[in-house]
C-alpha cells in the first residue's frame, strides 16, 4: 500500500490553483521548511541531482557540503545530541547511501533522531542493478527506527512528516526516506499537501508512567536505605535534566551518570558519584553494588555498565524508568517497571510524592552517605604527574580550565574518549557528545562541527587521537568552506591507545597492528587545509598551547598533544567480575 | 518451548521483511510463519511459531511490537486457542495395494484427494502441526512422498478473546 492511496486532484478556481503545484523536488525542500529543518548535511550525485536543483537559490534550507557521506550523518547526528532537533541527511544512491550506514548506526545506537534522504534509482530500473542502485531501504534496515521507499512524487509530503514524526518521538531514532529520481522529476509538477497532524493507528509511544507502578516505585524508593539514582541518555533525550536533579536533592540521592547519560545530572555536584561501569569511578560502581534500590532513568543496563550480569547488583531491588518497554528487564530482570518518558513520569513521581523532611531524609541516608564517601575518599582517579611526559588525563583536565567547563565537547572512540568522560565534569546536559553505543571511531570531528553549525557562538572542543582523527581528516576541507572554527584536541599516543591498553593486560604486551608508525605532521597537514595547528610536547608548555588555542576564536585550531603511550585508563572493571571489581592501577585492585 | 505469536501488522511493502529481519539480527528462532490480509486488507495478519522461554519471547513480543508497522501482537499459547496447519502432499503408488492403503490412511486422518493419476494421489489435509507429522509419517510407510508443501501453523484464541485493531 502507498503511503497516500487517493490521489489528491488540484482545485481550479477562477484559472487559480488552490493546491500549490510543484515538483518532487521542490516538494522535497518545502516540506523539510514545513517541518522547520534549517540545516541539511549532504553531498549531491546522479540520482538527488533534481533536489540539489531544488535546493538552489533558496534560503530556507541551509546545506552544508560534507567530503565524505559517513561525515554527513555523524554531522546530523551531532547536531542532534546538541539541539534535541532532528539532524537531515541527504545523499545520493548507492554508495552515498551505503556511505552513511556507519552513520546511522551510531545515531540508532545511541536513539539520535535523524532523517537520511537518500536518491534511488528511478521507480522503473529498481530491481535491475541499475548504476549507483542499492537497495538502501534493505541495507539500514537493522539499523533504522523505520523507512519510507517513496512511490509517488504526492506521497512526498507525508512521508517527509511521518519520517521527521517518527524520529524524534517516543524512543527517537534514524529514519530513512528512499527517494526514486522519477519521484522528484523537476519536470512534472504535482499538488502539494503538507499533513496538518501526523497520526498512525500502528504507532503510539506511550509518554505517561503507570500510576500504580508509579506508587509502587516511590515506596520502595522512599524506604531503601542504600539508594542509587542511575541516570542514561533516555533523560537527555528528553531534556528532564532539571527534574533529575530536584528528585536527587530532595531526596538526598546519590546520583551516577552513564556515558550517554553525562551531564544530565550536574558533574560538579557533591551528590554525583561519577560514571559508572567498565571505566566507571570506584564510588559509582561500589554504590551501585551494594545499593537495596537502584532507580534507572532512561539507562539500559548495557553490558559496558552491568559487567557480568550474574553477579550484578545482588541486594537491589530495581525500579526502571523508560519510553522502550523493549529496554525493560532485556539483560538485567526489573522489579518494578515503569515505561514512560522520563520527564514526564518524573513529574508524576512529584505529584504522588507527599512532603518531604529534608532532616529526615538525611538521618535515614547518613550512614549510607558515609560509606560512600569513605569510597570517593580513594579518588580513584589521581594519576602520577611526574613522569616528564604529558599525562592524558592532565589535557583533559587543562581543557576543562580553559574552557570554564561549558564547553561543547565531542569525542571519538578509544582510551581519549574514557579520559574526557572521566575527567571533564560536565553540569549541562547535550554538551557531552560521544559514540557510546557503536563506538565509531571517526565521529568526533563531524560531531564538533554539526554542534558549531547548531551553535555558532559555541565553544565546541573535539577530543581524539591520532588514530580516530584519521577516520574522517578530510572534513577539515568542510570547516574551511564555513568557517567552523572547531578545536581539536588530539592526545597523540602514536598508537591506538585501548587496543595498545587490552593488549598489554589481555595479551602479554604483544601489540599486534596497534602502532601508528607513519604519522603524517599533524601541524603542516592542518595548515594545508588552510587552518592553525600547534604541536605540543611538554607538560609545561600544555596550559600556554591551550589557552592560544581557545584565544583563536574564530579559527579552527589544531592541537597535536605528543601523550604518554603508556598510560591506562582506570578504573577498569575486571571481565566476568560484579560491578565493583576493578583495576585501579597497573597494579592494584578493588 | 514452542509458542505460536500472532501479529496485526499494516499491509504495507517491507513490512514483513522487517519482521523476518528482527528475528535473524536479534538471533530468535522461527520454525514457521504463515502471513495474509485480513478482512480489511489494509492489514495482514502474521502467525509465526517459534522456541523460546518466557524471557525471550517477552523479548521477541516486545521487540516485534516496536516496529512502526505492527498494530498488535499476542501469544497464542499463553491461553487457549485453535490452531491449524494445511499441508498438500504428493504420494507416489507402487500397485493396487499401496493406492488402497493409502486412501484408507487418508481417509482415517480426514483428508481429500485432490490429485490423482495412475502413479500418484495428492492429498490435502488440515489439523495440528502434530496430526501433519503423524500423517506424514504413516503415509511414508504406504506410499513413497514425492514432495510436501506445508503452510505453517495459523491460529486464533477460543472465546471472546480477540485481536482487533
């Protein structure tokens, strides 16, 4: 079945169409203006060569030209996490498409609401393997919330509402819309009927917490004397920061963060333990462990958190708030369940909940609260700074200063990432912006610079390393062009840092194709592309580098940070352990 | 355990392979899957057996109900319900004997001959999956199958009960 089965006729009045006409095309770029897209990541070729047309000469859409499609969809995707809005994608067939499978996977991952339009060889060659012909609604179907083939050049509208509709509802996710070239003609012209209401009988997430549940959730929560707020990205996505944050102070909570989740409760909060999981701090896991309550918002008991789930969290009783009912009791059993977005069934939890003794709370966790911090106390993350190398930990931690903390900052994927979760507190949520799901190394550049287009006054920070900045260098081409003036802080280790870390624990120190034996110059390859790198190798000369690079406002700057190639990241939690069983050093454990 | 899940779902292209693509990415078992439009033919009605404890078909029902084109699911083995397989059989006759036998047989199992030439007798039957395996495997010892073609379980719960959308 068509998305619209009646064809919509054009009204003629007095010579006047009363239903706009216009082609494919141009229904294309109206009805992303109708959804209130301002910015479209993409590359044109053969087959969306019609909307490119389309695209010219207006000013509704902005398009920023990409060099590469994989870039295309981490921009979005940054743009995103920064906004809440949905990011858009537009790409030719075949090989555009397939390029931005690594893309839409991370946004699938991590639930990013996305739109990827893609070109498709005309309706009549489908099926033939016709040039730059893949079937792309086949190729991402694993990894989208759902896709739209268009049939009809009418049919464009609704499917353009229903796909933006479905990304950034309920749990939000990447939608794909397969645009046949025939379908956006520029020489046919069609009506143009943009749906007031997007309504569809087969889907309807459900927003609010069941009242019983949420009575039963509140009692246990009220009475546990070991309780634990574990706070994931479900909260970000829909912005309930600020209610997170009120439960936990009322109720004298302590609190522990995901990587999805950083930000959405406050990192320089006394009551904030951390992240918690495989590189999580010593108080988040402990806390976690030996909780009799924990309370999930919108996190998903990942096995980077959970480590092994037999022994996972034996005293608690588990009360999981989410919008996924799919998320709820798939690795670790629940106790109580609430499906519901987290905003809104935080809200509920104030309505149900009676006055609060603020003194009385603190008497019933005190003896909890001291044992934690009788864990903080072990600071597990103080690092050895005398080495006469630049430690990783200590750029980060420079980066933070320079930045006063509010700075936007994306990652790739590896020891570097680990490091800035840790060791850059974050207090707003959407300032953190990692792969956490998929881990695609390669993201953090696109990432910084589809945050600047969303915020161009923003300071946006991208922290890598020598290996996933290689991943997609070419976008330093795409910053040039307009002028993002990005900072890249890359923490060179001249090896790939987690691999060389696994190694030397798992493998006996046999760093099989972990090395990075022909670096290019860093500094000369950023001048190349027209932009200002500066090469640093001595921790005494690390804050002055930092504080020219954030002094250079309006230009990208480029930071090669010559590393100790023989740091680890810790705390690690040790494999098949409960969640509290950890390295600390080379040396020590939990 | 073998469960039979019944899905509402828009009749739309793509679709089942959504459905067929979920259960092989998250690694869920089908044994058979038997799909139609419904009185409204907007819809499809989608039955599949499969294996699984109650974690996983919690799992398989709760994952299927998130595709944007599934209106409902339900398992039908959690309560009581009919369920029905059609199969059509080729059976080859050796001699008088055999095609005497084997009419007899599919006589006693309630089934037609909807087939016949001077070598063979192809013959429908409807029932249980049980009542197929067990036809199947007394007809094997008359007469010697030629080819089978067998639709997969469908099913609707006894009573009231019902699945609308």
């Amino acid at each position: 079945m068509p998305v619209c089965a009646i064809p919509i006729q054009p009204i003629k009045l007095m010579g006047v169409f009363l239903v706009e006409m216009m082609s494919g095309a141009a229904m294309v770029v109206r009805a992303l203006k109708d959804v209130g897209v301002k910015h479209v990541f993409g590359y044109p070729g053969g087959a969306v060569l019609d909307i490119y047309d389309a695209l010219y000469a207006q000013e509704d859409v902005q398009h920023i030209l990409v060099r590469h499609e994989q870039a295309a969809a981490h921009m979005a995707d940054g743009y995103a996490r920064a906004t809440g809005q949905t990011g858009t994608v537009l790409v030719t067939s075949g090989p555009g498409a397939t390029n931005t499978i690594t893309g839409i996977a991370t946004a699938y991952m991590d639930s990013i609401p996305m739109v990827v339009l893609s070109g498709q060889v005309p309706s009549m060659h489908i099926g033939e393997d016709a040039f730059q012909e893949t079937d792309m609604v086949g190729c991402s179907r694993p990894i989208v919330k759902h896709s739209f083939l268009v049939k009809r050049a009418i049919d464009i509208p609704e499917a353009i509402a229903k796909a933006y509709y479905i990304a950034n509802s309920g749990r939000p996710g990447p939608v794909v819309v397969d645009l046949p070239k025939d379908t956006v003609n520029v020489q046919e012209n069609h009506p143009y009927r943009f749906p007031e209401k997007v309504q569809m009988r087969s889907y309807n997430p459900t927003i609010k917490g069941h009242l019983g549940q949420i009575k039963k959730a509140l009692k246990v929560l009220l009475k546990a004397k070991r309780p634990i707020v574990y706070v994931g990205g479900g909260a970000i996505a829909c912005d309930a920061s600020p209610l997170v944050t009120e439960l936990a102070e009322k109720l004298k909570l302590p609190v522990t963060n995901t990587l999805m989740g950083l930000g959405a409760f406050p990192g320089d909060h006394p009551q904030f333990l951390g992240m918690l999981g495989m590189h999580g701090t010593v108080q988040a896991n402990k806390t976690m462990h030996n909780a009799d309550c924990i309370l999930a918002l919108g996190a998903r008991f990942d096995d980077r958190v959970t480590n092994n789930v037999q022994k996972f969290c034996p005293h608690a009783q588990i009360i999981h708030v989410d919008i996924d009912p799919a998320s709820i009791s798939k690795t670790i059993n629940v106790h109580i369940p609430v499906v519901g977005s987290v905003k809104t069934v935080l809200t509920q939890f104030f309505e149900q909940m009676h006055e609060i003794d603020e003194n009385e709370r603190k008497d019933q966790l005190h003896d909890w609260w001291e044992q934690i911090e009788a864990w903080r106390s072990r600071d597990c993350l103080a690092y050895a700074k005398d080495s006469g190398l630049i430690k990783p930990q200590q750029v980060i931690e420079s980066l933070y200063k320079h930045t006063q903390g509010d700075a936007f900052i994306t990652s790739d994927v590896g020891q570097h990432q680990m490091f800035a979760a840790l060791y850059y507190p974050f207090a707003k949520p959407r300032r953190w912006i990692n792969s956490g799901g998929l881990g695609t190394m390669g993201f953090g550049l696109p990432a910084a610079m589809g945050v600047q287009v969303a915020h161009p006054d923003a300071v946006v920070a991208c922290v890598t390393g020598d290996g996933s900045i290689q991943m997609n260098i070419q976008e330093l081409a795409t910053c040039l062009q307009y002028g993002m003036p990005v900072k890249i802080i890359s923490l060179n280790n001249r090896a790939l840092g987690m691999v060389r870390q696994w190694q030397d624990m798992n493998y006996k120190g046999r760093h099989s194709h972990s090395y990075m034996d022909s670096l290019p110059d860093f500094v000369k390859l950023t001048e190349a592309y027209g932009h200002v790198g500066i090469k640093v190798e001595k921790p005494e000369e690390l804050d002055d580098a930092m504080a020219r690079c954030f002094a250079l406002k309006d230009k990208l700057v480029f930071m090669d940070i010559a590393v100790d190639q023989n740091e680890h990241v810790y705390p690690m939690q040790i494999k098949y352990g409960a969640m509290d069983d950890m390295r600390l050093s080379k040396t020590e454990r939990s | 355990m073998r469960r039979i899940i019944s899905v509402l779902m828009e009749n739309e292209p793509g679709a089942l392979s959504r459905i067929i693509g979920l259960f092989s990415q998250r690694a869920y078992n089908v044994d058979s899957l038997c799909v139609a439009p419904i009185d409204d033919s907007s819809l499809s009605r989608l039955t599949i057996t499969t294996q699984g404890d109650d974690k996983v078909i919690e799992q398989i029902t709760k994952q299927v109900n998130k595709l944007i084109d599934v209106l409902k699911i339900s398992d039908l083995t959690e309560g009581s319900h009919v369920e029905r397989e059609l199969m059509l059989v080729k059976v080859g006759t050796r001699n008088e004997n055999s095609r005497a036998e084997v009419k007899r047989t599919v006589e006693i199992f309630r089934g037609k001959i909807v087939d016949v030439t001077p070598k063979n007798y192809t013959i429908e039957l409807t029932g249980t999956s049980d009542k197929l395996d067990a036809f199947v495997q007394t007809i094997g010892q008359t007469g010697e199958i030629i080819e089978l073609s067998r639709t997969g379980v469908c099913g609707l719960s006894r009573g009231e009960k019902a699945m609308r959308p």
